[in-house]
C-alpha cells in the first residue's frame, strides 16, 4: 500500500512538473514576443533614444509586461554592443511562478530575453534620375500604374493582382510617397514666401492597346510638420484627380490649392502622395516646385527645394539605350555598413550586370537584373573610408520599361525614413 501511494504521489508530482515546464515554456515565448515587439517599436524611434525607450516600454506593456509590475524589470538599450549606432536592445527580465514545483521546494525561476532590432534608412532617391530638375527628363519619367495592370508589367505595389489572378500581397493602395524639401531660407533666396508645386503630363496613357486603359491617378499635397516619418498626422493642402484628359499632355500643371505661402504653411517637408484607383496602363510624370509663373524669379533648378522618393522610387523608359541613373546620396556615417539596393523587373535589354558606382570613389561594384515580375538585391559593403556621396546604376533599359528601385544603408540619420528588422 505504501508503494502504491508512493508511486501515485510520484506520477502527480511528475505530471505537475512537466506541466509546470510547459507553462514556463510559454510564459517564455510570450516574453520573447513582447521583447520582439518593444524592440522594433523602440527602433523606429531612433536617434531619438529617449522617444525610442518610451516607446518600447509601451510596447512591451501592451504585451504583458511592465515595468516593476508583477516583479518585471524591462532594460532597453541603443548601440548594445558599442559598434552599431543603428541597433536597439531590449531585455526584459521576469519571475514565473511554479503551480506545483512548491511541492519540492520550486516557488519561482528568474526568466530573461531580449531582442535586437536593426534601423535600415533608406537613402532618398532623386526624381530627377540624373536630369535637370524642373524639366522633363527625355529618358526617364516617374511612373504609377493602374490597379488592372499585370503584376509583371513592372509596378507591384500599385498592381492589385498577380497574373494568375490572386491578390498582389504587395499591393498598397496609397501608392508612392515622395518628400518634397523647402528650406527655411527659401523666401530669402527667392524674394518670395509663394511656392508653386507643380507636375508635369499628369495624365494617363489610354491607347498603348486595344485593350488599355488609362489609369486615374490621385495625387496629394501634405504640409510639413514635426514628424516627418509619421505619415499618419499628416494634414492634407490639397488633392487632384485625374484621368486621360489629353489637354495637360506635355504640360506642366498647377492643381488647385497647390500654389502655397510658406509663411503659413511652413518650410521644412512636404509629402507628395501618387496612387490610382482604376484602369490598367501606366501614368508617367514628373514633379517641381518653386516660385510662381507671376514671380520675376520663376522656377529654376537652383530655388532650394528638392524632391526625393521615400521608399521606393517608380519609374518608365521613354527610349531604349544605356543610361546612368542618379540614385541618390548617402552620408559619410554609412561608411563600413552595407549597402542594398532593389529593383524590381529592370527589363534589361540584353544586359546581364549592372553597375553601381559613387560620384566620391573610382571603385564600381557589379549587381544583377531582374526579370519580369521579379525582384533582385544587391547588396555590397561601402568601404570604411567612405567621405559621403552620390550613387548612381548603369545598365541597359527598354522603351516602356517600368521598373522599381529602393535603396537603404544599414544606418540611421534623423528625420530619414527607414524600416526595422529583428538581427537577434
């Protein structure tokens, strides 16, 4: 008798233990998701080391674990390992409480996690793509298609399907984003406070095929405010619709309400938003601001601002031939950090390379195209004694081509858009 309960207390106790083990177990993962979680909310917050610690502490709160609550201890942590300014470390360290462990003299077991994520910015690429701004590049344009078009006609974040008919899990329906830059000397330099943001041929294309369609495109006017990486605050000036009127074509064209007084509205950044909302063609156009028609200092390249694409920059090949594309700048902090740059369907003509070189270097670096419905990345590490300078790819392109490039440096620099990804 004595063995017997003996043997049953034995398998109680065994069967309260493993199922304490497996309860720690997911007490564990739940603290490992909250560390995930807080640690890529924080990161998006950098440089802003105080904005990022608040942050990752809600973050890690809104999962279930706060600090000095339930004998929580939550430690965040930018550059953790003193080499990369752009990483962000959170441990969170927290006691479970055994359910049947108290039977052998188990109350409670001390758990730690963390988790490190990594701020990626992208590098603002130029619109201008290696033209003068303000006028219309002959070779290339910036480009939006319709949501009918095929996924493999070269825009995947406008296209709403993939060519087998399955929703595009890629598709965004805001489009693209471009930043367009007033400097707070802008009416100084120019004799005016007016600034006139203009586009030029916004119309779409509605004859490339008996079956084509132009595509309505809606773009948008934001005013610059004191967070410019937070889109989602932003105040709206002013919006134009427009579909295949055929009377801007070769124009440029001053939407309504965006003609603006920076004295009212602010220097600083502006957002440009372009979207469509039907049709399957592609609209190809091109962005400038500046002062006014009425001014004596009417647009000129050399005004102050500046346009620049935020993630990903979408362009269309007027003619075929090789080009030197402008991608865009990249500062001197980048130096020994890598470099990735992705595009999508490039369409090379007979190319099998392209070629990266920096206006600062005599060193080119080789990548790959990308064919049809495809994306490709190349990524290389700038060399240490990087001083800073502009990027640019040579390779071979199609008449109508429609491809898109995005470029980023595993690095960070303040008010520049970027994303997170977990490194540990």
């Amino acid at each position: 008798m004595v063995i017997f309960v003996t043997i049953f207390l034995s398998i109680i106790l065994i069967s309260g233990l493993t199922i304490d083990l497996g309860a720690m177990q997911v007490f564990q993962q739940r603290m490992k998701r909250a560390a995930d979680a807080a640690a890529l909310a924080g990161a998006k917050l950098l440089p802003d080391e105080q904005a990022a610690n608040s942050e990752a502490l809600s973050y890690a709160s809104k999962n279930g674990f706060t600090e000095g609550s339930k004998g929580a201890t939550i430690l965040t942590n930018s550059n953790p390992d003193g080499i990369h300014s752009n990483w962000y470390r959170v441990t969170i360290r927290a006691p479970y409480t055994f359910i049947f462990g108290n039977l052998i003299g188990l109350n409670q077991r001390n758990i730690t996690v963390f988790a490190t994520a990594q701020y990626n910015a992208y590098a603002p690429i130029s619109i201008t793509l290696g033209g003068i701004y303000g006028d219309n590049n002959p070779m290339i344009t910036l480009s939006v298609r319709g949501p009918g078009s095929l996924y493999s006609n070269g825009d995947p974040r406008a296209t709403s399907k993939y060519d087998n008919g399955n929703p595009n899990t890629e598709y965004k329906q805001t489009g693209y984003d471009y930043k367009l830059y007033v400097p707070s000397n802008y009416a100084q330099t120019n004799g005016t406070s007016l600034l006139d943001v203009e586009i030029f041929d916004p119309d779409s294309w509605g004859n490339w095929d008996s079956a084509g369609q132009p595509c309505i495109t809606v773009f948008s006017l934001y005013a610059p405010d004191s967070t410019p990486k937070d889109f989602t605050d932003d105040v709206l000036i002013a919006s134009y619709t427009v579909g295949n009127t055929k009377t801007t074509n070769g124009k440029w064209i001053l939407p309504t309400g965006w003609n603006v007084d920076t004295s009212q509205w602010g220097t600083g950044t502006y957002r440009i938003n372009t979207h469509t909302i039907d049709g399957n063609n592609a609209n190809g156009f091109t962005l400038r601001a500046g002062p006014p028609l009425s001014h004596s200092n009417f647009f000129n390249p050399s005004n102050g601002t500046k346009i620049t694409a935020v993630d990903l920059l979408p362009i269309r090949f007027n003619h075929s031939g090789n080009v030197v594309m402008e991608l865009g700048s990249v500062p001197a902090s980048a130096a020994g950090n890598y470099m990735h740059v992705s595009k999508f369907d490039t369409d090379i003509g007979g190319d099998l390379k392209i070629i990266y070189s920096c206006s600062s270097m005599a060193q080119t670096w080789e990548g790959l195209p990308a064919g049809p419905g495809e994306w490709v990345e190349d990524s290389f590490q700038i060399p240490s004694g990087y001083t800073g300078g502009t990027w640019y790819a040579t390779y071979t392109a199609g008449t109508r081509d429609c491809s898109v490039w995005s470029m980023w440096y595993e690095g960070m620099e303040a008010d520049t858009n970027g994303f997170v990804k977990l490194v540990e």
